[in-house]
C-alpha cells in the first residue's frame, strides 16, 4: 500500500507530465503543478525542492514505468523465442498510446540533467541487452529496435509521425517478425 507521501509525489508527477504534454515544457512551473494539482506550492516544494528535482524525478519515474512494463510483458511471455522483442514492443506501444510519455521524460531530463539522461540510457541498453539473448536473428533484434527508435523520433520532433493506424500495423509486423524466428 502507498503511503500517502508517495500518493502525493505520483499527483505531482502526474500533473507535471500532464502539463508538458498539453502545452510543453516551457508552460511547467511550480506554480501551475501546484494549481493544477489543488496542493499549496509548499506541499509541491516538501516533495520536490525545485523545478529541476522535479523534472529529474518526472524522467526517472516514467522510465521506471516503462521498464517495469517490459519485464511484465517479458515475464508474461510463455514463449522464450523472441520474448525479449516482443517484451520491448508491447513496453513500447503502452507508452506510446499514454502520449509517449517516455519521450517527455527523456526530453525533459536532458534539458537540464546530462547525468540524468545519461542513466536512463544505461538503462535502455540493460533492456537491450536482453535482445542479445533472445533466440533470434540478432539483425531481427536491431530492426525492430530501430523502428521502434524511429517511431519514437517522429513523434518527439513531430516530423512526418505516423498515423495511429501505421503505427499499429508496422506494430504488428514486429510482433510477427519474432514470431518467424527459429
């Protein structure tokens, strides 16, 4: 059971994700978090000193979720050819139906944090580590990371992103790209 710290720090984040995503990340202040989360701006400071905290907490916890939901996806996984591939698609297409919020979470953190940026990138290399072991073609492995990449950096800079329904049948070829294997 959460306590209710962690009950407020998760609105806080919540809201601040919310806030970069409907209007960007210049429109994130302290300010709004606080008004847009009903909690008094000392409230918001008790669990996050300042914007820069906060933007480093947004980046890691939506990472964290995105990593959680790869190993569930993995772990669910009765078939152990090509899991790990399908376990970063579906990781993959969860996040990108909630808005690509590990995208904001990436972007924002770079903004301000290298070091940030930094581990959450040794941590995608530890999920894609696990591709190495998959029991599929290794080139296999890297197309489908990399268009899974690709779809990612067309949504962030909103250069000739895809239409949702490209997107879940190039989502569905990769599905069945693991499922060819061995």
């Amino acid at each position: 059971m959460k306590s209710k710290a962690d009950i407020k720090r998760q609105l806080i984040l919540d809201t601040a994700k919310q806030i970069i995503l409907d209007n960007g990340l210049g429109s994130l202040t302290l300010d709004a978090i606080a008004k847009k989360a009903s909690i008094s701006k000392g409230g918001l400071l008790y669990h996050f000193p300042n914007k820069e905290s906060l933007i480093k907490g947004l980046a890691l916890h939506i990472f964290n979720d995105y990593a959680f939901h790869f190993y569930d996806s993995a772990e669910q996984d009765t078939n152990e050819t090509g899991k790990w591939s399908r376990a970063l698609i579906e990781a993959t297409k969860k996040d990108l139906e909630q808005n690509a919020e590990l995208n904001v979470g990436i972007l924002a953190a770079s903004f301000l944090e290298p070091e940030i940026n930094e581990k959450i990138s040794e941590s995608y290399i530890d999920l894609l580590k696990k591709l190495e072991d998959d029991k599929i073609d290794p080139l296999t492995a890297d197309i489908i990371r990399f268009a899974l990449d690709g779809i990612y950096y067309s949504k962030l800079f909103n250069v000739a992103s895809p239409k949702q329904e490209k997107i879940d049948h190039v989502m569905q070829q990769l599905l069945e790209m693991t499922r060819k294997e061995g």
